[in-house]
C-alpha cells in the first residue's frame, strides 16, 4: 500500500478504465480496476475505497447495483456514477460524471468531496 487513498474504478471500457486511472493518479489516489461490477463486489470485503467511481451500463449486474452495494458495505465511500445515459437517467449518488469523461469534471467533483 501506498498509503494514498484508494478509489474503486468499475468500468468494462478499456480506454475509459486507463483515463480515469490516470485522472485519479494525478489527483493522488490509488487505483483498483474492476471490469465489471461482480469483480468489484467480489472484493469489497478486502478493500476500503474512498471514492468509487461506476459505470451504470456494465454487463451482468448493472452499475446501479453496484454502486448501492458499494454504499452499504462502505458507507463513507464517495460514489460516483457514470454514463452516457442522460444525468436525469442517473441513481442517487454523491455526483454524477455524465460522458465523455473530461477530467477537469472529474478534478472539481474530487476537489469538492465533504464527507
């Protein structure tokens, strides 16, 4: 460990999992990769994320599952969803990061975390 926090990214794109990595390195997190919310779940028990940041469309359990299982077993976890369904479409969540990612979206969404 690094002693840095740790962010849950659960995403089965490729190149969306290798751009938020890289937001979230540089914005002084570690990184877990999952790409798909059952592998995510799998190992919610051994981690303790601070931020989590899910895809709503992933195949099999869908990310809205994820992110309440996320929010049960890790009730201080900041979760945030993603998409490119309409933000209106979106979960109850922390914050919303509508796609394509930006990262000065994702850079004010972590900067404005009060929990």
């Amino acid at each position: 460990m690094t002693g840095r926090p740790l962010a849950l990214v659960v995403e089965d794109s490729a190149d969306q999992m290798s751009l938020l990595g890289r937001y979230l390195d540089r914005e002084g997190f570690e990184v877990f990769a999952a790409v798909d919310a059952e592998s995510a779940i799998a190992v919610l028990d051994d981690i303790r994320p601070s931020v989590a940041v899910i895809d709503l469309l992933l195949p099999g359990v869908t990310g809205e599952e994820c992110a309440r299982l996320v929010r049960t077993r890790h009730p201080d976890c900041f979760v945030i969803v993603s998409s490119v369904l309409d933000p209106s479409e979106y979960p109850d969540a922390d914050a919303a990061l509508p796609k394509p990612i930006v990262g000065a979206d994702l850079r004010r969404i972590l900067r404005g975390l009060t929990r």
